[in-house]
C-alpha cells in the first residue's frame, strides 16, 4: 500500500472515532434522561438511529436493506447476523425500524463516551464469566417478556481467521427464542468485513448491504438440544447464504 493511501485511510479511520462520539456528546444530556428509565427506551432508540445513520453516511457508507420479511411494529423477534466489524452494531441500528437491546460485550462499556450510553442501554455480559453470562441471559429474558426484541451475533465475537464465513454459534439466541416462542430473524452483512474491518489501515467507503432473511418460527419447539441445533444449522445456512469471501 502506497504511504499516501494509508495516510488517507489513517485520517478516514480517526474521522469514525469522530463521527461515532461527537454526536453522543452532543446529544449526552438527552440521552441521560431517556437511559435512566425503561420505559423512554422507546426514545433512546430514535437517536440512535439518528445517530446510526450520521455515522453510516458520514463515513461515505450508503446502506441498502433487501427485506425477504417484514418486521411488524408489535412483534417480538431474535434478531441475529454475522459479526465482522464496528460497524455491525450501526447497520443492525439502521435495519430494523423498531426497537431491540443489543446484548452485546462488557468491554466495550469502557470506551469512552460511548460506553456510558452502550452500558445504560445494552444487556452487558463478560462471556467468560458463567455469573455473567447467566445475568445476562435473565434479563433479556425480562426484556421479551416485556416485549422488546433482542439483538444477539450468535458467534460471540468476531472470528479471529478474516477469510472465515461464520464461527460457530452460541446457544443463547436459540434457547431464548425457543422459551419465549419468538421469532429468528437471520440478517447477513456481506460488505461490512470488505469496507470496515477491525485492521485499522483498511476499509473504504462504498455500499452496505442487509439482506432480512425469511423468519424462522419457534413456536411448538421444546427446549432440547435437537432443536436448538436445528434452529442454529437453519440460521447459519441462511446468513452464509449471502457471504462471498
């Protein structure tokens, strides 16, 4: 790569940074007041798609969604996809019209700025850690049944080898949309990974696809192995569907 490309892609890179937290700056005192109870969450999720989007087209991204399901407004679901960049979290934002908490990492609470905002209205978990885990699972269980949806990426990070589809999923999203008797509904992000992986002097701007995938329905499954290993082996199927590298 040419010195003069890596400067470009360096200062496009800390113009992210930039774009991600000045706008949560700015929007800080509203969003105190809306995250300090359930209730407004409602509310704090119209900024964040407002806040999704400044960032998806401020980078130079013009995200298109192909919907093979429509999401309905009184409709709970499990909403997973495949997890490749930073940028997952803005697309999944950007897809879905109606609100959903992401269950999402730990660490991430610890960015600056962000973090006071992702912890206040995300389900946190430290994966490595069973009492957490176990939290975690509890209070998204609370959320559905309060009616809100779920967002899980079901590989639980992102998979260390880049020319890998998909890692192998973890049962959390499974076992709740059987218990709760939800829908999956699979979400691939082929162009993510190309322009805005986690290698700092990588990434352009350019066309983000979503493509909604046909819901795969719960309802009547037991909670036992053989299903949630059906159900795991249908949505990864689905997502890879749409992967290319």
């Amino acid at each position: 790569m040419k010195w003069y490309r890596k400067i470009l892609i360096f200062i496009w890179r800390i113009w992210f940074y930039i774009l991600v937290i000045v706008p949560i700056i700015i929007l800080l005192p509203v969003l105190l007041i809306t995250t300090s109870k359930e209730k407004w969450y409602k509310s704090t999720y119209k900024i964040g798609r407002f806040w999704a989007k400044v960032v998806l087209y401020g980078m130079g991204f013009y995200p298109k969604t192909y919907y093979a399901t429509k999401l309905k407004k009184e409709e709970s679901y499990m909403l997973t996809a495949n997890h490749t960049s930073m940028i997952d979290i803005m697309m999944m934002i950007y897809v879905s019209k109606y609100p959903f908490v992401f269950i999402g990492k730990k660490e991430l609470a610890k960015l600056p700025v962000f973090g006071l905002v992702y912890r206040r209205s995300c389900i946190l978990v430290d994966r490595k850690n069973p009492r957490s885990r176990k939290k975690a699972f509890e209070e998204a269980q609370r959320r559905l049944k309060n009616g809100t949806s779920i967002c899980i990426f079901p590989e639980g990070g992102v998979p260390a080898d880049i020319n890998k589809k998909l890692d192998e999923f973890k049962d959390g999203a499974f076992r709740l949309s059987i218990e709760h008797q939800i829908p999956i509904v699979p979400i691939s992000f082929p162009d993510n990974k190309t322009h805005f992986r986690y290698e700092f002097l990588t990434g352009k701007p350019g066309k983000l696809r979503a493509y909604v995938h046909p819901m795969i329905h719960t309802k009547g499954l037991e909670l036992n192995l053989a299903n949630r290993k059906l159900l795991k082996q249908k949505t990864a199927e689905l997502i890879s569907s749409k992967l290319t590298w």
